[in-house]
C-alpha cells in the first residue's frame, strides 16, 4: 500500500525500524505515527468497541478523535495517530476501555514556561500569529500536538487560491515550508508531539503533556488557533474500519505515502472532497464516485471539473445509507434523494475499500469552553465557536482565537486572522500598528467578499461582541 | 447556462458563445476560460505579462482580452483551478495546451487519448509539446494536436496510453 511515485510530492525513505504489534515485528520508517505504520503494513483494525466488540480504525489522523487509542509499551488509551513509532515499541490491541497503569512512573518530570504569548496549533493562523509576534521580538511558546509543524497545510498538495498577496498559485506544502523556514529562523521557541489537555483558571496555566513529560506554561496572552476536526455523518457501518475522514485520507496518501484503498468513495461535494478526491487521483487510487446530498456541488466548480475530467462521476442528490464489510469496508451502499432530501427507493452499490467523510468540519472548542470562554452555536460557522471582539479577543480577557476554531473558513483567511489576532496582543503591548492593521483588516474583508463567504458572514455577525 | 454545478462540468454550449473566432487564435495560442464561477481567486490576472486578463475585484469572473494574449501559458501554469487552456490553429491541424498533474507524463509525438470534460475518450491526438515544471508551484503543460476542428470545443484531458 506504499506509494513510490507521485507527480508533486517525493517521499524520503531511509532506514527502517522494528517496533511490535500484538507480539510480532512490523517494520515502519522512523518520523511516522505508529498509526501510519499499521497502515503502511496492512492492519486497518485498532480495537474493539468496549461493548459490542465491533472492529474499529483510524478516523482524523490528527489527535481529535480518539478512534485509534492503543495500549503502547503498557499504557492504554494512547493515540496513535500522533505518537511517532519508536524501536522496539511494543504496541497492542486494546479490548474495551484498557486498565489503567499500575505505577504513575511514566510521568518523568515537570517543567515550568512562562512566556509573553502562548500560541496553540501550528497551522496557518499559529503560525502566522507566531512570525508576527516574534518579528517584534515578543516572546512565543508555540505548541503542536502533531509531530510535524504546520498543521492541515502540509498535505495540501494543490494550489491555493485567494490572492497572489495570501500566496495564492502556491501549493499548501509550499506554503508551510515558507512559514515554518521563517519560524525557525526567528528561532521560535516551539514544541511538537505536545498535546495541552487541561487549563486552571486561578493559577493562569495549562498543562500539556511532552514525551511523558508535564509542562506548565503561564502565558500572559494566548491565541488558540487549533482548528477543526471532521464531522461524521450516520449511516450503517459507520464505526466499520476504512470510514474514515477525507483529511486522514490525505493524511495517509500525501504525508506519508500510503494509500488509503485502491477504490475508494468520497462522501461530500464541499472543496474539502473535491481536492481530497482529485489528491487520490495523483497518487494513484481510483476514486469510484463522490455523492453529495444536496442538490448542487458545494465546492469550487473547478475543483469538480478537475475530476469529471478524469472520469470521476459527481452525484448530487445522492448520500451513503450502509457501509457494508467484515474488517473494514468492502462495499457502499448508496441512496438518491428526493427534492425534500428524503431517501427514495433508489439505491444502487459500488464496492469500495475506503469510505472518505468530506460532510463538514466543526471547530476544535474544547479548550476555549474550559477556559471558560462564551460560546455559541453557529451552524454556518461549523458548530460551537467562541463569541469575538473585532480584534479577535474573547470573552476571556487576552484570549484571542484565529483560524478555523472561530469558524471554518480558508487557509488565507486563517493565515490573515492569525496575523490580527497578533497585531491586537502586539497593539496592547504598546506597538504602533494600527496602519498594518487597517490594512490587513482590508484584506481580510476582500478576502470574504465573494458569495461563498456570505453566510459565514451572517454567522461571524452573531459572534461579534462589543 | 447549464446546471453545471449539478454534474460538475461545462457544456460546449457553455463556452462557444465567448470562444475566440478561428482568426484569433490562426496567428499564436490564445488563452481560454472555464471559470464561470466567482470565487475569491486571481493569480492568471497577477501572472500575465501582457495585461491580457482583468477581473473587477478578485471575486470577479475572469475576462481575457484575446488581442492582447499572446499565448505565452503562463496564466495556465498557474491557475489553481486547471480552468485556463490555449487553443490554436496550426497549418491544417488545431492543438489545445492544458495543465496536467499526473503521472506518467506522455512523451512528445506519443499518441494520447482525447477526453472530453466528462473523462469520455472522444479520439486521439499527438503530443506535440510537453513543459514540465520542476518548481513544483506550477503544473505541467501538455500540448496536443489533431484534425477536427469541433475537438477544439471539447478535448480537455488526456489520457496516456498504457499509463
Ligand atoms: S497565455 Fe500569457 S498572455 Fe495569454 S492570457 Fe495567459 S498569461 Fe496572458
Ligand atoms: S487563476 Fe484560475 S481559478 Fe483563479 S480566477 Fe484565474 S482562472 Fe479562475
Ligand atoms: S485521534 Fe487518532 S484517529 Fe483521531
């Protein structure tokens, strides 16, 4: 399942390591998940569901779901989607919810930080909020839960659109090689494989955790830019290994060369399905329909025309009734709507390996809620999302958010907003930049000026506070 | 316009009413649109040398001034969309130049297949030119020639044999 060509990306692959998998040797390559490598051996089952013992695999690939926790090296619950592989890792099946560690030894040290900023999520908008911050010489804690830094930028292998300003023309990998150059040479200060978890208001600090390690950082100010994650949809066979996210897909197929399934099915007409399906036409993998339940295309029109092109029938009016296999998907079962979007009596078959979730993202909240951030539902902006000053501040006093957490929108757009969110924390540390701000604010407004942005505009309206 | 946005392509009937004459486009390549839709997009108007492309604001549609595309492909390479291609009439044949972003690449004088916007092989063509861009911002640029002149409407892929 290992890909060896593709038109845009190279994939370096150098010396092998062997970790074990319910006792037996499996080779990975060092730098990638213990997930991945599962995968890049063949094995799609994680677990089994506590109760009815149903097979269960990977779902987002970015540490958001908890779908493919493990026992490793005696720990249970662990997620090993963002966990890289280590020699000699002894990696298990867990059977329900797992027993907890008998000794707490694990946990081997504590260490304090307390920085001007504290910037969470390493996508565009952390890492613009980083470069903007640090060019000024403020001083920046940047975390990543992921092993690599740059969030959902590094597996966008196509080109981006906005204007030439946002890096349009310019493909996402790009994209996040340039930032993540520039961060290095501002010598950020960052931290990956980092997951912060928990924050108490009276003492001012959120606890992560590194490499079994205990941080606790005091920041003065914070920008949560830590994206979003899927949204699944219900239908039969949903928990059934080899449903997964489109993002994972892309995740599996374009960060570490892996194919996903040989025939897969895409669930979603939005720009996230399209690309992802075009993304799996490039490396190789035959992409059997993609089906929407509305009645139009959502995306681009030119991303669909990329695909028809290639043969890839688009069924609008149509969604996923049952996915249907033993250990992992074997066959779809789809369904046409009415003009009410109720199911009718059509329903036709496609045999599938892969079944890709592209139905909608829902902001990352959680920690903004424990915060104590108020929230509110925005179902144009994907979910629950915190209310904003113009500034991009929250309820929370010197809490600002940017990026898809405040409400999904595009990667110029994240890039824009972490860059406000850092000239706002930088305006109150007594910088003169209101004229880079004005424009920037301009930009941004250009940027969302088209129909595609008119109910997210509606929606950022009822988060506006102030 | 057609329901495009039900089936995810164009029709001819879509296009044919903007389409350059046969004049324009006998003299050098000259660069035609499938983007018919406005989204928040404009690197062909940044990427030409000659000014040829003009968008209102970036949400705008694009507009190509035929006389004054000279056919260089840039605005091609760089689309995000792959909706830019150049047509030509050369000496007794018609050639379409397209984004391609596959692999394996077909060689110049390989006979390719034809595709039409729905993947539906509708003939074959020889490749007559192959750009490929190393700086992986861009695509690579694949021209095809052949005969019938009502292809020119229609080739907008290609397929390479045994690939
Ligand atoms: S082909 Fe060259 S001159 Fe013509 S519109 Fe494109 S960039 Fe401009
Ligand atoms: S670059 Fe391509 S997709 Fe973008 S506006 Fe121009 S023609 Fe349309
Ligand atoms: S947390 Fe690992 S698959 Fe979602």
């Amino acid at each position: 399942m290992e890909i060896f060509e593709h038109p845009i990306l190279r994939f370096e692959r150098k010396s092998k390591i062997t970790f074990f998998f319910e006792g037996n040797p499996v080779e990975a390559y060092p730098q990638e998940t213990v997930a991945m490598a599962l995968y890049r051996n063949g094995i799609n089952v994680f677990s089994y569901s506590p109760k009815l013992h149903r097979p269960r695999g990977l779902f987002c690939a970015i540490g958001k779901c908890s779908s493919c926790l493990m026992e490793v090296n005696g720990i249970p619950n662990v997620r090993t989607c963002i966990l890289n592989v280590q020699e000699g890792m002894k990696v298990k099946r867990q059977n329900g919810l797992g027993d907890l560690p008998k000794t707490s030894e694990f946990l081997k040290s504590e260490k304090e930080y307390s920085p001007t900023v504290l910037v969470i999520g390493s996508g565009p908008a952390g890492l613009m909020a980083s470069i903007t911050l640090k060019e000024k010489g403020v001083d920046v804690l940047l975390i990543e839960q992921n092993p690599n830094l740059g969030g959902q930028l590094i597996k966008q292998t196509h080109k981006f659109f906005g204007s030439q300003k946002e890096k349009a023309g310019t493909r996402g990998i790009e994209i996040a090689n340039e930032l993540v150059k520039e961060l290095n040479s501002l010598d950020v200060n960052y931290f990956t494989n980092t997951t912060l978890f928990s924050f108490y208001p009276r003492e001012n600090v959120f606890l992560a955790f590194k490499d079994n390690e205990l941080l606790k950082i005091f920041p003065k100010f914070v920008v949560f830019a830590t994206g979003a994650s899927e949204k699944m949809i219900p239908f039969e066979g949903n928990d059934l290994p080899n449903v997964m996210g489109a993002g994972a897909a892309q995740t599996l197929v374009n960060v570490y060369g892996i194919k996903v399934g040989t025939n897969v099915l895409m669930v979603g007409a939005g720009n996230v399905g399209l690309i992802v399906s075009y993304q799996l036409l490039q490396a190789g993998i035959n992409v059997k329909a993609v089906v929407e339940a509305s009645d139009k295309i959502g995306g681009y029109f030119v991303h669909a025309a990329k695909l028809t092109r290639f043969g890839v029938p688009i069924y609008t009016r149509t969604t996923i009734k049952k996915a249907v296999g033993v250990d992992k998907v074997e066959k779809a079962i789809l369904v046409e709507l009415d003009e009410n979007f109720n199911e009718t009596s059509k329903e036709f078959e496609i045999d599938v390996d892969a079944i890709l979730l592209s139905v909608g993202l829902q902001p990352s909240y959680q920690l903004l809620a424990q915060a104590g951030c108020e929230m509110k539902y925005i179902p144009s902006l994907g979910g629950y999302v915190p209310l904003r000053s113009k500034e991009l501040e929250t309820s929370v006093k010197n809490f600002y958010i940017a990026g898809d957490v405040g409400g999904i929108e595009e990667a110029s757009t994240a890039m824009l907003e972490g860059k406000l969110a850092s000239l706002s924390i930088l305006k109150k540390l007594g910088f003169d930049v209101e004229k880079e701000k004005e424009a920037l604010e301009l930009d941004l407004a250009k940027l969302r000026s088209t129909p595609f942005s008119k109910k997210i505009l509606q929606g950022l309206k009822e988060v506006a506070y102030e | 316009m057609s329901n495009y946005l039900e089936k995810g392509y164009l029709e001819v009937s879509d296009i044919i009413d903007n389409f350059p004459s046969e004049d324009v486009f006998s003299l050098h390549p000259v660069a035609v649109s499938e983007c018919v839709q406005e989204i928040p997009c404009n690197p062909c108007v940044s990427s030409c040398p000659t000014k040829a492309i003009t968008m209102q604001d970036i949400s705008s549609i694009p507009v190509i001034n035929y006389e004054q595309c000279i056919g260089c492909g840039k605005c091609v390479q760089v689309c995000p969309g792959l909706a830019l291609f150049l047509v030509f009439k050369n000496k007794d044949s018609y050639e379409i130049t397209l984004p391609y972003e596959m692999l394996p690449l077909p060689k110049v004088l390989d006979e390719v297949y034809l595709l039409d916007r729905t993947g539906k092989r509708i003939g074959t063509g020889i490749v007559k030119r192959v750009i490929k861009v190393e700086k992986n911002t861009y695509s690579s640029l694949i021209t095809v020639s052949f005969k019938e002149k009502s292809l020119i409407y229609e080739v907008r892929n290609i397929g390479v044999k045994n690939g």
